[in-house]
C-alpha cells in the first residue's frame, strides 16, 4: 500500500457566535469584518479529519492550504494543531476581491506549487458564501475528476477509492482513480478535539507564506480583475418588528391583547 498524500483547502470564516455583530459598508457594499474573529469552519474541520484519517491509514503528508489576507495565518495553525503536517497561506493585495474562480484559480496554483496530491479536500459548502462551487472549480483547473457531497469515503487499493454522495432522496457509490477532488459534507465524520501533541507540532511544524508571484500565478486571473461575477447590490434588511412580554394572569393577558391588536387596527372597534 503506498502512502497518499493530501492537501486539505481551509477558509477563514467569521466566528459564529458574532454574526450579528457583522455589518455592511453602506459605501462600499462589503462586509465590515474588522474585530470579528475568525474560525476554522466546522464542514472544513471534517474535511481535515478524514484526511488526517486516511494519513493514519496509509501514511503520507497532510497539507492545509488557504487564500486569505494576513492574520489567516490563524486558521492554518488551528489546522496544525488538530494533526495537518504544514500549512500554506496564499496572500498577497493581488488575490484581494477575487471572486469563487479567481480563488479557485489561486488555491490551485498553490496546489500546483505543491507539487500536486492524490486526494484534494474541501468543504461542500462553506459557512459563509455556500456557493459550492471552489471545489469543482479546483478540479477543472488541475484537470482532475471531483466528487462532490461526499458523505463516506473508503480506499479501495492503491489507485481507487468508493465515494458516497448524496443526492436528493438518497446517495449514489461511485469508484474514481485517483488523483480525486473530493468535497465533503459536514457529517462524514465526527472530527477531533486537538490533543495535547498540538502544543508541540505547532512549535516544530511550518507555515509558508506565498505571493503570486511565488506560485507563478497569472495576475490577470487573480483577485477583482480576475473575477467574473460583480456584486451589483448589497442590501441588509431592517427588522421593524420587535417582541414584546405580556404579564399577568391569562385573562389578563387576553386582554391586554384584544387592546394592543384593537389599538394597532388589527382587529375591528369593539
Ligand atoms: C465580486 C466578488 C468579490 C469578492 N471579494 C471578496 C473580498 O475582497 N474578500 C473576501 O474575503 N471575499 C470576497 N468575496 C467572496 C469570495 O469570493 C468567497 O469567499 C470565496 O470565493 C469562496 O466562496 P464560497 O465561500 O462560496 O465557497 P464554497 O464553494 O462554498 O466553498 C467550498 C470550499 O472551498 C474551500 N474554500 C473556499 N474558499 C477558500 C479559500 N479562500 N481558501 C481555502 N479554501 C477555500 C473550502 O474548503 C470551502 O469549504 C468576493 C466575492 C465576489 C463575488
């Protein structure tokens, strides 16, 4: 059995438990992120987990890539800590804007500076955008087949592996040669809580920053000027309706009611 090797893409995604702290930018349309911290995010965490399960199976190097400004050094080292061998951040102003296909341009450029895997993971969807489409894109660009929605993954031999996916009403087994992309669902595995090994490997294992220019990357593909898809509006929604706590005994209540809904015109003048 020969040792694969796996490169696991991870995105920042803002901390869920400050989201409603996030805002829109009424002049610029983007999302005020400032002070919002940053987490791995949870269908990411299964796709590490299933890769650091097939290093435990078969050996080979687990490597967690991601696109994202400074400071996403963050996320790679969570992705260390929890077991990955090395990390790679893809930052640099030229990927900034970029829209699903400028980063799935740039994270396979990285890839390919990699020197490639036989098993590329990544989310199905991921926490924030959802598009769903980074991983089929990363296929297309490294001329590799992808399976989408898996929910359970087996080796077969050296060369093949059985995917389930799911679709609706059911799931389809599929077999594939690898090298595969494989986007994962979030209930394909239960990940890990770090051990206490993380402290160490965090101390001995690297994260490697790269430009554009390291991964020979095409600027013209990269960042807004690369990206197809433009953001013509962006509008948050004003919620007007608030709640309101009623006390007493229910009689009461019920009629406080009938004058609340009789006051607001709900209801008809008695
Ligand atoms: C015109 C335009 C401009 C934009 N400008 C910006 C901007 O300036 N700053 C900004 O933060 N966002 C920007 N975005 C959003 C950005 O395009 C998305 O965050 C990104 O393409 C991923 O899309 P998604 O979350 O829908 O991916 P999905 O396809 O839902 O993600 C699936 C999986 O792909 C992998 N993945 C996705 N993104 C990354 C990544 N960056 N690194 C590693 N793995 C990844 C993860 O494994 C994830 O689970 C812009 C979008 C548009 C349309």
């Amino acid at each position: 059995m020969r040792p694969l090797n796996s490169v696991v893409c991870i995105k920042p995604v803002p901390d869920e438990r400050f989201w409603d702290k996030i805002r829109l930018d009424p002049k610029t349309g983007t999302l005020r992120r400032k002070g919002i911290p940053i987490e791995l995010c949870s269908v990411e965490k299964s796709a590490l987990e299933e890769a650091l399960r097939i290093r435990e199976a078969r050996g080979g190097k687990v490597t967690v890539i991601s696109m994202g400004p400074p400071g996403t050094e963050e996320i790679l080292e969570w992705g260390i800590v929890l077991g990955a061998d090395e990390g790679v951040l893809l930052s640099d102003r030229e990927f900034a804007g970029a829209d699903t296909l400028a980063t799935a341009y740039a994270l396979a450029e990285g890839i390919k500076k990699l020197g490639g895997a036989d098993l590329i993971f990544l989310g199905n969807e991921s926490l924030d955008g959802s598009t769903g489409q980074v991983g089929p894109q990363v296929a297309e660009f490294l001329d590799m087949q992808h399976v989408t929605h898996v929910s359970k993954l087996d080796l077969i031999d050296d060369d093949t592996l059985r995917a389930k996916f799911h679709i609706e009403f059911g799931y389809i087994d599929v077999e594939v040669k690898m090298p595969v992309v494989l986007a994962v669902e979030k209930d394909i595995n239960e990940p890990r809580v770090p051990s206490i090994w993380g402290a160490v490997w965090i101390q001995e294992r690297k994260i490697d920053c790269w430009t554009a220019e390291d991964v020979g990357a095409d600027k013209s593909r990269l960042g807004l000027p690369g990206s197809p898809t433009q953001v013509s509006d962006v509008k948050t929604i004003e919620l007007k309706r608030k709640g309101e706590m009623l006390s007493g005994e229910p009689s009461d209540i019920a009629k406080q009611l009938f004058q609340k809904l009789r006051a607001d015109k709900v209801l008809p003048e008695a």
